[in-house]
C-alpha cells in the first residue's frame, strides 16, 4: 500500500498548536511503522518557508525524496482569500490533481479546516479519483457552538460548512479520541465502519525530569509559592471565568500558598478580561500570572515545578495540555467531559465543570492531601504511557489497510498526462479568471508537475534488477546473517542476485560445508563467479570495515550499515562520499549520526529482517541448572554492552535470598571482561545474588533455547545500531529491559519494553573520536526496574513479548527490508529540482530609486527571498524574512549578521 501525508496542518498559524504537533507527530510515526508499506509526504509549496522547515526537522525520519512539493496560484497580500472564489478554487483542484499523480492507494489530510485566511487547500471529490481520501478530525466544536465560532451568513460559516461536506465525502475519518470519533458518527451521520479512533500522544520532550532542582527552577520564574498550573487556549469553553472562581474559593490560608499560573498566548484585550475577573474575585497579582506564550522547554520546567495541573475545559478533542503535564509526573485534576476522561482515566480526579465548587473541592483536596497528590502524579505517568504516537500510526495504518481491502479499488497507475487534462479542463470550466490568474495556474501547474513527472520517468526501470550482494555470509556472525537474508529477501522478490564472499581486509572462499547445507547461498555463490561487479546493476555490501573504493556497479552501496556510538570517523565519511550512490541504515539512530558526520549520499532507513527466527527450532534437549526468575543477557560483553552495569544494578535489587538467577551468555574475546566486572560487583558481599556465566559457542537452536528457558532479556547497552538479541528475544517469547536510547527504540517502544534511564558519557572505544558520546544506563533506574518486573505477574511478561512479537513480524519481515533497499537503489538515480535559497542585499521601503526597483524585481519571484537591508528601513517593515544589518554610511560593520 502506498500512503501519501499531507501536511498542511504543520504548515499555516496551527504550526504553534496543538494541529501542529499532532500532524508531524503522526507523519513521523506512521514513517516509522510503515512496515512493507510505502510512504511519502506532500507540502505546500507556496508556503515555501514551512517547507524548509518541515524538510529540516523530518530530515532525520525520512529522506528527502519521500516529499512531494505542489503549487497553486499564490495570494497577494491584502486579498481576501475566501472571496477569491476562481484562485480558491484552483488551489483546490490542483491539490486533487496533485494528490492523484502521485499514484497512493491512501491519501491523507492532515486537516482539513485550514484556509480560511492563509495559502493552505485541500477539497475532496471535486475531481475523479481513484484513491482512498482519509482526514483527521480534530474536533467539531464550532459545528457545535456555531453561534459563538460561526456568525450566520460570515464567509467563516460558508467556508467550514463546505468542509463539513468534503469531511462526508472522505472514505476515512481518523478521530482523535473516541467522543470525538462518536461525535463524527452522531452529528454527521457519518458511516461508523469508516471512523476510526486513533487517539494521540505527546512529544517526548514531555518527560518528567530526575534530578530535577524544583527550588532554583521556581527563582528563574520568579515564583516565591507553589504553582497551580493550566495551559491552553482561553476561549470561552477553557472555563477559565470559573478556573479563577474555583481558585478564589479556596480557603485564604491554602490560597496564600500558592499562585495561579495561566499559560497560553493571550491577547491584549483577553488578558484585561482574565486580569478584571480576578481583581473581582478579590485576587491578587501575588495570587495569579499570565505567563503568555512559553517555549516547550519552559514548559516542560513548569509541568515539573508544579504543585498542580487543573485542565477546567468543559469540551475538547482530545486534551492534550493534560497528557502533556501527567507526562512530566504533574498531579492532574481535569474536567470530567467529553473526551478527557479517556486521557485522565481515573474518576477521582475529575471534577464538574460547570461546577465551581466541584472544582475547587477536587483543587483543595489535591493540594491539602499529600497521598492524594502523589497518587495523582503516579496514576497519571503510569497513564500517560498507554498513549504512543506509535500506537496511534499503527491504527491508522490498519484503518487505511481494513478500508482499502473492503473497498476493493484499485489504484489507476498511469502517467500524469490523464490527470493533467482533467484539471486543464476542469479549471478551465471556471469562469471568472483575469489574465494574471490564468498565467499564475499555468505556471503552478507546470512546477508542481515537473518533478512527478521526473520521478515516473525514474520508475521505467526493469523490475527485475540484477544485484550483487557482497559481504561475509557463511557464519553466525551478525553481518553474515544480514548478508545471506537479504539476498534469500531479495531473490524472492524475483530479483537476478550473486552472493560474494568478502570482508573488510580482502575476499575469501566460503566454507564448503556451510555452502552445501544451504544449496539456495551456493547457489547464489556460483552466479557470483558470472555476475561481477560492472555487468549488475547494483552492488551492495556490509562488510568491516567498510571497504567501498573498489565497487564498480552503475550503483554502489552499503546496506543495512550499523553504528552505534555518536561519533563517526571522518575518513570513512569521505570514502562512502566519493564512492557509493546511497546507503541504507539498520534504524534512524544510525541514519541520524551519518547525516551529523557529514555523509551526503542518499540514506534511508531499511532496517532489519527478523522473521528468520521464526524457521529456527529450539533445541528440545537443552537445560538449565538454574531455578527461579531467569534473568538472560546475551551479548560480546563488549563495553557499550553494559555488562558491568548490569551486575552492579542486579546486585542492588537483589541478594542471595531472592530466587533469581542472572544468566549471562557471552564468548571470549580481547574486549570481554566480565569475570573482573562480576568480581568487583561482589566484592566484600556474601550474599551476592546467584550469576551463572555462559561461555561455550552456542548454535542458533541451542540459543532459541537458552532464550525460551529465561523469563526477562536485560540489555543495558550503551548503545546499538539495532540490537538483534533483544528482537530475537521478544520473537522467542522474551519481554525486554533495555537503555531508552539506541537503535534498538525501533522496536523496544515503551508499551513494550521497559525503557531505562541514561545519562551521556564519553565513549571508549579504540576509535578514540573526541566528540563521540554513548548512553551509560542509570544504575538506579536500571535496579529498580528489574525488581519490579521480577514482581509483576508472569501474564503482564508474556504480553509485553507477544506485542514486540506483533510489531516485529509486521514491520520487520525480510521481503519488507528487501523492498526498501531496492527502493533506495532505484531512487539514487533520481535529483529532485529543490528552489534556491536567494538572498538580496538592498535598500528596501525607503525613498531611493534601487529599493523601488528590488520592490518591483522582487514582485514577480515565486519565493520571497531572504532581505538584507539598511538601517534606514523602517521598523514595522523588518520581519524574519527583511534584516537590517548594513549601513549606507559606508559602514559595514555590522554586516557580520549576514
């Protein structure tokens, strides 16, 4: 299935909201648990400045080729944009048109309620179309309180009404938490088989804090009392009239303690109208503050400061400012309406809205009982992590997979030219466009189709690529095991694959033996001898090290390539620079440091297979000695694997009194020092808890065993570029603690592994990179963590391994993998036409005959370039995109702003 993303919600003034937020959010996370399914992003193009944006920060999910950029005829300022009845309508029609070319089974509006007064346009079903169209609905407030958000007769009740019909036409509605997704059904007659409640999350910038200092936080916010806290929006449903009443009635002694603090942007005119109600409750500036719009960092600090998270709003979507605060551990009370019972989830902290008494009560209580306020804080984390942008993605990925095969279409995957017409014909139907009209269409719609038009160009490439695999193949090392199943992955894709043997230092013979138990890798070994490395079409390889000056293929690559810590030798970035067309990544971890180091090649992330494990029987003659609670920790016992922390935190949570067992198994080697590690973690102690090291070689079935026979994998790595053990063990029925850190978050989410605290420290490796860091487990966490999970029940274990189970075998499986680096080969011939970045230095909105001629030049540029200009322009004239950095005096020396 393909999935086109638009996200246009991240794109207009709902960029700073919580539309915002939620739209990247999920794009993110539908990319990242796309599973075999293909994803791309579509932007638009005339809100160019948001474009950059959005490349930059998704740069690190996804590549650059995954967005597709379109255009419509622009807005002058001081139009009216509604009225502007054929340009609206042409933006409309070109985004369908758009949309269509790009061939989705699934096409997405990330809201559809925006453009109104910006560039933003969306529609559905204006043109014909073979694929699916799904929005996200947020809420429908103004539908419900139209009389205070939508004037009778306004261009605003027209504009909304209109989207209420698209919002019926759409196959797909994804709601944000289950009243809004009944609100869909009942007020619009929606059909329920196409809503679907995909809830929300939080970024996890949101995070309670450890080691946090309360005390120096309150002086930088100047707060001299403890904070009662609420942020959002202060419209009349916030409940703020009754938010400042609830306050008020709280007995003078316990109010004197503490400051109400409201946090949200606030205009001038509301905030007379908050400040005037306060002073009529008898209020204070010493019992109240408007903090105004704070940065997320300010934020998270005053979640963490606060004695107190009151959410009063009587009707919301969702009610994210309350998951936001019960992330970062804040006691949350909150209305108990609409859907923010399913954010809060516990009755008693709910309180009647309408009811200013209900709300104070439920205020003094949580502030005078200190086990009320901490059950308050603890319920609220253990909450707030049911709720995952990962879940919300993958249930939205099933609803687009359960519509789509009960509709039974079928996506038309001819050329744009067909489309192309009927927009031509359809706009042209439209009467009403002056000269400058026609003339802007016609070139937004040459520029948007310019670039699909390359890309189906790029896809007459045969199916059927032939592709030389080169690496090590013939052992159980790792990269050997990468090797083999991409190129089993491969083949059964109907692809010509050669298998060759080769390492970082040079080519060797497989081992015969090896090669005559697996006749399908012979196989693949004999064409090696007749497919070299100019007759393939692709060359791909993972070796160590990476040896890459020698490949002579059309394309060249490393795939799957794996790194762990946060520096990256610079000799290898020049290399991989000079002589591969693109490199595909074991998880965006690893894709992350190579674009930190300077690695300009394509790169993507293709992941890693695991399915394999699922053909490997475990050894029904192996036992283990041990008894009691099997702890397992399977690794090099290198020191990134965190061995040494390991032993020490198992000793602080345990002694030899519990029935526990801490299984290690390793194998010699130079870096393997765990026998002194246990030493020192024993040291003068008797009562040591019991360790059994594991030494001797194990097979895969021998190690399926090991594996089954434990009841926890603990893998408290410094870091990993994708972590196998921890993916083989949740496959063979294992549960995971790992470090919340690394590669291997690809898999181990916080609903199913348990995540521990780290702190960075430089690494040690023989590499000796001065910049480089890894994440060293937090000992405490780390003990703490595994005690607790030594006493949860053994059901809540086996669901946690059965849901990284399911999420391996749907987004993991090697054909997926395969099908991805096929991908990048293919796209690493294509170069996206990207507008240039323009700066202009002159005198601007002054009286001088140049500042008039770059007023007029400038006109007729499709991106507004970037103004460096006097110290003579006016300042209501100067934004982000006009500086004033230079002088006319003939002194420049400030121009070092540029």
């Amino acid at each position: 299935m393909r999935i086109a993303l638009d996200l246009q919600g991240a794109q207009t003034e709902s960029r700073f909201r919580g539309i915002g937020r939620y739209t990247i959010s999920l794009a993110e996370a539908i990319y990242r648990n796309r599973g075999d399914h293909e994803v791309c992003f579509i932007l638009n193009g005339n809100m160019s400045d948001s474009v950059d944006l959005i490349f930059n920060s998704l740069s690190n999910v996804a590549p650059h080729h995954s967005f597709h950029v379109w255009k419509g005829p622009d807005r002058r300022l001081g139009d009216d944009w509604y009225d502007i009845g054929w340009r609206k309508s042409a933006n409309e029609k070109i985004f369908e048109a758009f949309t269509e070319s790009l061939h989705a089974d699934v096409v997405h509006i990330s809201s559809l309620f925006e453009g109104f007064s910006d560039h933003s346009a969306s529609s559905i079903r204006q043109l014909p179309r073979s694929s699916l169209m799904a929005t996200t609905l947020y809420d429908l407030i103004p539908y419900i309180y139209r009389d205070m958000y939508l004037p009778s007769g306004t261009p605003s009740e027209k504009f909304y009404f209109e989207k209420i019909e698209y919002l019926k036409k759409s196959d797909i509605c994804l709601a944000i938490s289950q009243y809004t997704a009944e609100e869909a059904v009942s007020l619009l007659s929606l059909d329920c088989k196409k809503v679907f409640n995909i809830s929300g999350s939080t970024s996890d910038e949101f995070r309670k804090i450890l080691q946090f200092d309360k005390g120096n936080a309150a002086r930088r916010y100047s707060l001299n009392r403890e904070l009662v806290l609420y942020t959002g929006g202060i419209d009349f449903r916030k409940n703020i009239d009754r938010l400042l009443g609830a306050f008020a009635a709280l007995p003078p002694d316990i109010r004197r303690q503490h400051i109400l603090g409201i946090v949200g942007k606030v205009g001038q005119i509301p905030a007379m109208q908050i400040k005037a109600k306060a002073y009529s409750l008898g209020l204070t500036d010493e019992d109240f503050r408007l903090f105004g719009y704070v940065s997320d960092q300010d934020l998270v600090e005053l979640y963490n400061i606060c004695r107190l998270f009151v959410f009063p709003s009587w009707h919301e979507g969702f009610g994210l400012p309350a998951l936001e605060a019960m992330k970062c551990g804040a006691p949350t009370i909150a209305a108990g309406t609409t859907s923010i019972p399913e954010v809060v989830g516990w009755d008693k902290a709910l309180f009647d809205p309408m009811d200013e008494r209900s709300i104070s009560d439920k205020m003094l209580a949580a502030l005078t009982d200190d086990e009320f306020r901490a059950e308050l804080s603890r319920r609220g984390l253990d909450r707030a992590r049911l709720f995952s942008w990962d879940q919300s993605a993958e249930k939205a990925i099933r609803a687009f997979e359960s519509v789509l095969s009960l509709s039974g279409r079928a996506v038309v995957k001819g050329g744009t030219d067909a489309g192309y017409r009927v927009l031509i014909d359809s706009i042209a139907s439209v009467d009403g466009a002056t000269d400058d009209d026609l003339l802007r269409t016609a070139e937004a719609i040459e520029a948007s189709f310019r670039a699909t038009k390359k890309r189906e160009a790029s896809l007459d490439l045969s199916k059927e690529l032939k592709w030389r695999v080169e690496g090590p193949f013939d052992s159980s090392y790792s990269l050997a095991l990468l090797n083999r199943e991409t190129a089993r992955a491969l083949s059964e894709l109907g692809h010509d694959v050669a298998l060759f043997s080769t390492e970082g230092p040079g080519d060797f013979l497989p081992n015969p033996h090896y090669l005559g138990q697996n006749p399908d890798l012979n196989a693949m070994w004999i064409r090696s001898q007749e497919l070299g490395q100019r007759d393939a079409d692709v060359t791909s390889r993972i070796l160590y090290p990476p040896r890459v000056d020698d490949m002579a293929s059309p394309t060249n690559m490393l795939h799957h390539y794996a790194w762990e810590e946060s520096g990256f030798p610079l000799e290898w970035v020049e290399e991989f620079n000079k002589h591969l067309q693109a490199i595909t990544c074991l998880s965006p971890h690893v894709e992350k440091i190579l674009i930190d180091h300077g690695v300009t090649v394509p790169l993507s992330v293709s992941g890693c297979g695991i399915d394999h494990w699922d053909r490997i029987v475990a050894d029904s003659t192996f036992r283990l000695s041990q008894t009691g609670f099997k702890f397992l920790h399977v690794s090099s016992c290198f020191p990134r694997k965190g061995a040494d922390l390991l032993l020490e935190a198992y000793g602080r949570a345990f002694s030899s009194r519990d029935n526990v067992v801490l299984i290690i198994k390793t194998f010699p080697n130079p870096h393997n020092e765990i026998d002194r590690w246990l030493r020192e973690a024993i040291g003068h102690r008797s009562d040591f808890p019991r360790v059994e090291i594991i030494i001797e070689d194990f097979d895969n079935s021998r190690l399926k065993a090991l594996y089954e026979a434990c009841d926890v994998l603990v893998a408290p790595s410094r870091a990993e570029g994708f972590g196998l053990p921890m993916a083989e063990a949740m496959m063979s029925g294992l549960p995971v603690i790992t470090t919340g850190w690394g590669g291997q978050l690809d898999f181990c989410k916080p609903e199913i592994a348990w995540l521990v605290d780290y702190q960075f420290e430089r690494t040690q490796t023989h590499f000796g990179l001065s910049d480089s860091v890894w994440a060293a487990a937090d000992i405490e966490h780390l003990a703490d963590t595994m005690r607790g999970v030594f006493e949860l029940p053994k059901e809540e274990l086996g669901q946690r391994a059965a849901l990284g189970r399911k999420k391996l075998l749907r987004e993991f499986r090697w054909t997926g993998v395969a099908q991805r680096l096929v991908e990048a080969a293919r796209r690493s011939s294509i170069k996206i036409d990207k507008e240039p970045s323009v700066g202009w230095m002159s005198t601007w909105k002054t009286t001088c005959g140049i500042a008039t001629y770059s007023e007029h030049a400038l006109a007729e540029f499709s991106k507004m370039p970037v103004i460096f200009c006097t110290d003579e322009t006016p300042a209501n004239f100067q934004n982000e995109k006009v500086f004033s950095c230079w002088s006319q005096s003939g002194n420049l020396s400030n121009a070092s702003q540029l």
